[in-house]
C-alpha cells in the first residue's frame, strides 16, 4: 500500500498532467480555429457629417454608414469612418494611405478617373428649397440665372447644374454645409437653396433653430437630379479588392426596402421643436 505521502504525490503529478493535456488541447483547438475568427479587417472611410445620410450622433451612423457596414462585413472588413468637411474629406479619402475611400459620393466622370466607385449605396434626391412666400417657378436651368442660389462647396449636384456654374451662368453662394445655407435662406440671404430632400427634410425635424420655422420652407416639386450614392475607394491594388469585396455583397441587399425601413425608425426618433 501507498503511504499518505505517496498518494499525495501521485495526485499531484496527476493533477499536473491534466493541466498540461488540457493546456496542449486549448492550444491546438486555438490553432485550428477558422480565419474567420481573426480580428476583421478595418476599411477606413473619409466622409462629413451628413445627417440622415452619415453622422456620429445618428443610430448605426446613419443610412450610407448602416449600409457600408453591412456591405462591408461578409468580406471581413469592419468599416471605420472619420469625420471632415467635405473637401477635406476628399482630399484625405483619394490621397492618404490610412483611409480606403471616401463616400457617400456623387457619380462623375472626373471622380471615376481617380477612384473605384462602388455599386450604388443608396440615391440622392437634389432639388431646390424655397421660402414658400417668395414662391420659385422654373423650367429650365436657364430660368435660374438671376436667383442666388445656395451650395455646398464641393458637392456635385448634377452634369446640367455643375456645368453651368462652371461656366459662370448661375449666380452661386458656397457654405461648408446645409445647415447653414437652410438659415441663410430663412434669412432672406439667398433666394433658394440646392440641398437633398431626405437632408431638408431632417434638419427641419431635428434642428431647433430651423424646426421652429420649418413650415415657412418647401421643396420643390421639379428635382435638379436623382444621383446615385456611392462609397469611391482608391485606385489602387488594396482599394480595387475592397470595392470587389463590398460590391458583392451590395448587390443583393434589397436597398429600397431597409432604407423606407430606417427613415421610419429615424423620423420616430428625431425630436420635433414647435
């Protein structure tokens, strides 16, 4: 028979090896472990602050957030997204290493020079914002020549509109964002503004200073343009396989019905000032 001591020994000796075996079985279920439990890969995107489209403050940071992440996801990439003015963002999302792209952004053919566009991540209805008092008549482009009309910088709000103000034939008031050019209109600074209709339509809820006159500004009914939203990655061999990786996935999401989805549960939450 063992004596007390040696059953005492035999158990530790025991107790080690079943520590080393689970330790060794730990080791080679972490070393079999699929690729897909890899820490996912980061697509950082430039973009502004663009409410309801894109924002830090909005739910899953909004519409064209909610969807890049979603687009995103099944290659492996979580998206991260950096906020700027437009220009800079720009400017950072085609030119700096740290960032894949950019977006949300407008098709032209000068953007599709110097990046990989996307498949559409959503459209943009641009028109023009009026005082209903001062009501706006207008058929052609032409018909706005002498109206100041509010911008913001470095948009694109359609071939026809930007060719025309390239060529000086319309009379052009640039601001960092709608915001503000919504307040210049309420204030008689500007005669319309060129803004999305999602956008007007969000501010005026949300925005205090705008929600509490809101009912004094209208869209009209003759749109500018119904653009295309994308997300422009670099043109380069990592920004080509990200953009083949999200389109893939971006084809298949049934885009008009989760975005009537999210403004239903956006415009629920967004507080309303009278």
């Amino acid at each position: 028979m063992k004596t007390a001591a040696e059953e005492t020994a035999t158990q530790s000796v025991n107790n080690k090896e079943m520590t080393m075996m689970r330790g060794l079985i730990m080791a080679l279920a972490f070393a079999a472990a699929p690729a897909a439990a890899e820490a996912p890969k980061v697509m950082r995107l430039a973009s502004l602050e663009w409410l309801p489209y894109v924002g830090t403050m909005l739910d899953r940071e909004g519409w064209s957030g909610h969807v890049a992440s979603m687009a995103a996801k099944p290659g492996g990439y979580q998206v991260r997204i950096d906020y700027f003015p437009w220009t800079r963002a720009v400017q950072l999302g085609m030119r700096d290493a740290q960032y894949a792209g950019y977006f949300p952004a407008y098709y032209t053919e000068e953007r599709a020079r110097q990046c990989h566009f996307s498949v559409p991540i959503g459209s943009s209805n641009v028109g023009l914002a009026y005082l209903k008092g001062t009501p706006l008549a207008w058929n052609t482009l032409q018909d706005l020549a002498p109206l100041k009309i509010a911008v913001v910088a470095g948009f694109s709000n359609g071939p026809a509109f930007d060719t025309l103000v390239r060529e000086g034939k319309l009379n052009i008031d640039s601001s960092p964002n709608d915001m503000l050019n919504l307040r210049k209109l309420l204030a008689n600074r500007v005669d319309a503004v060129v803004i999305d209709k999602l956008v007007m339509r969000y501010l005026l809820l949300s925005e205090p200073g705008l929600a509490r006159e809101r009912d004094r500004i209208a869209f009209h009914d003759k749109p500018l343009a119904e653009l295309p939203l994308h997300v422009c990655f670099q043109r380069t061999p990592q920004g080509r396989e990200m953009q083949q990786a999200f389109n893939r996935t971006l084809r298949d999401m049934p885009l008009k019905k989760l975005e009537s989805e999210y403004f239903q549960q956006l415009e629920r939450k967004a507080p309303v000032t009278r």
